[in-house]
C-alpha cells in the first residue's frame, strides 16, 4: 500500500481569494499558488491548478504503465514522451483527459504499439480511479526514425 | 460556459523496474520532477513525486475552491481553510494497483456559521468538487472536517 498526501491552505472567499499548495511532502514541488481566475479562465499567469496537478498524475501514470506492458511483451521502450490535457468546465467539472504519446520503441510495429497504448489507457491506476466519469482518448504514435 | 484546458508532459526512459521519467507543468508552475516505480510503490519518497501525490495535491486544491465557494454562497466567507489530502493506492487482488481511497482533513476558521450547517456545507462541497466526483470509479472520498475557533 502506498499513500502520499498533500496540504492546501485558502484564504477568503472563492473569487478573490487565494490558495497554497504547500510544498509537497517528498519535497518534490511547490509551495504552489492557485487562484479560482486562474483556474477558470484560459490565462493561467504561470499559476497551476487540480486540472494540471490531474493532467500530471494521469500522464505520469499512464507512461509508466505503458513501459511495464511493452516490456513485457518484449519490447522495452527507449522513450515514451506522452501529455495529458484535462478539460474543466466551470458549472459541468472535469469533462475529458486527452493522452497523447510517442513512444521510441525498438522493433515494436505500431499496431502493437497503439495496442500496448490502449491498454495502457484502460489499465493504469490514475485512469481506473477517473473511468467511466470523464471521457478518456488517446494519441499513440512511433516517433519517426 | 467557456472549456479550460491545461496539460502536463512527461518523458519516461526505460523499462518500469529500472526506468526514470520527469514530469512538466504546462504552465510552468512545475518543471522535470522525477518520478520511478520505486518511489511510487515504496515507503520512502526520495525528494521525488508520483502520480498519488500530484492527485492529493489536485484533490486539496479543488476541495479547497469547492468549500470557499460553498460558504461564500452561504454568506460566509471563509477567513483561512486548511485541506489535506491523503491519496491512498493498494493492491487488489486480480485487479493489481487501484487508488483506493481519498482521505481528507478539513480545519476551517469561518465567522458566522454553526456546526450543523458547516457539516451540511462540508458535504455540498464534496458533491460540488469535480476531483471528488471524478475519481469515484475506484476510490471513496472520506472527510473529516473541523470547525475551529
């Protein structure tokens, strides 16, 4: 079992106030500012929010089930370069988180690739906890040599 | 009702056993955090993040606008609201790893609220956060909320 956790502290109210995501326990990353503005709107001003701290979660989860499936089959990757874009609509939630991947994969064809990736997709534990609430797609490609 | 987007990259080298991967913010808040299998399933972290603890940080951070908006609402702004997210992955037989649950801490310092409502506004803000309803598919959401001072 492994847990990891993380604090936030907001003061006042929704629209004017603001938030800190403390730095993080592994020590990783942060302190972190967010803001309701930046959240909602396109300008983020360099600030990150849950839909990126989600979109991170889900990229980095899904890479490392992608590795573990290729090389299992036998075909352990050199590098996977993938994002996720995670749409939020105020008043609706989080609607979609997009994968996209290109994946540097020797001797790999690229049914077999976007197969490995489909289950990769399906698999991982980010995309467990997220299925059936939000839409999930996906990019896969062979990065040409 | 205008769609936001926001995305994160990530390169990952190698196998997942021996394997590194860095991980980037679109908006640049973070940069290269590494990350490995080690890490992720192991007890210590190493000054390095995982994919649990970028989803506790999501899940206090969107609780967090969720609450405020809620005693906003209700006419009571809050003066400092403290959340802590505890993002629990185990493994389930025939299932492998499943994030499991979402463990979080409330301490709130809010005037003009009594603790019935403040529990009825607690509630309302798990409904109304998208995180908690998101990643109800495998993990419940506990919450244990305190009104201070």
């Amino acid at each position: 079992m492994a847990e990891r956790s993380a604090q936030v502290t907001w003061q006042g109210d929704l629209m004017s106030g603001n938030g800190e995501v403390h730095e993080a326990p592994s020590g990783a990353f942060g302190p972190l500012q967010i803001t309701w503005a930046s959240r909602s709107e396109d300008e983020h001003g360099g600030k990150t929010s849950p839909e990126e701290l989600i979109a991170a979660a889900h990229a980095s989860c899904f890479s490392m089930a992608l590795s573990l499936g290729l090389a299992k089959a036998g075909n352990p990757p050199e590098r996977l370069e993938t994002s996720a874009t995670v749409t939020f609509v105020p008043g609706t939630g989080i609607t979609r988180s997009a994968l996209a991947v290109v994946g540097h994969v020797p001797g790999i064809d690229e049914d077999s690739f976007k197969a490995a990736a489909d289950a990769a997709k399906d698999g991982c534990p980010v995309s467990g906890a997220l299925k059936g609430n939000v839409e999930l797609t996906l990019d896969a490609r062979l990065a040409a040599e | 009702m205008p769609r936001i987007e926001r995305h994160a990259n990530v390169v990952w080298e190698g196998n997942l056993a021996r394997g590194t991967g860095r991980i980037s913010a679109g908006t640049g808040a973070f940069e290269d955090l590494d990350y490995s299998i080690a890490v992720r399933v192991g007890k210590g972290t190493e000054g390095k993040t995982s994919p649990e603890e970028l989803l506790a940080a999501a899940h206090a951070g969107c609780y967090a606008t969720s609450l405020a908006g809620e005693l906003t609402q209700a006419g009571s702004p809050p003066g400092q609201l403290e959340i802590t997210s505890n993002v629990v992955m185990d493994e389930v037989e025939g299932q492998g790893h499943v994030i499991v649950e979402s463990q979080l801490r409330v301490r709130a310092r809010v005037a003009g609220v009594d603790a019935e409502a403040f529990r009825r506004i607690v509630a309302q803000a798990d409904e109304g956060c998208s995180f908690s309803k998101l990643i109800k598919a495998s993990a419940k959401v506990s919450i244990d909320a305190e009104l201070e001072g």
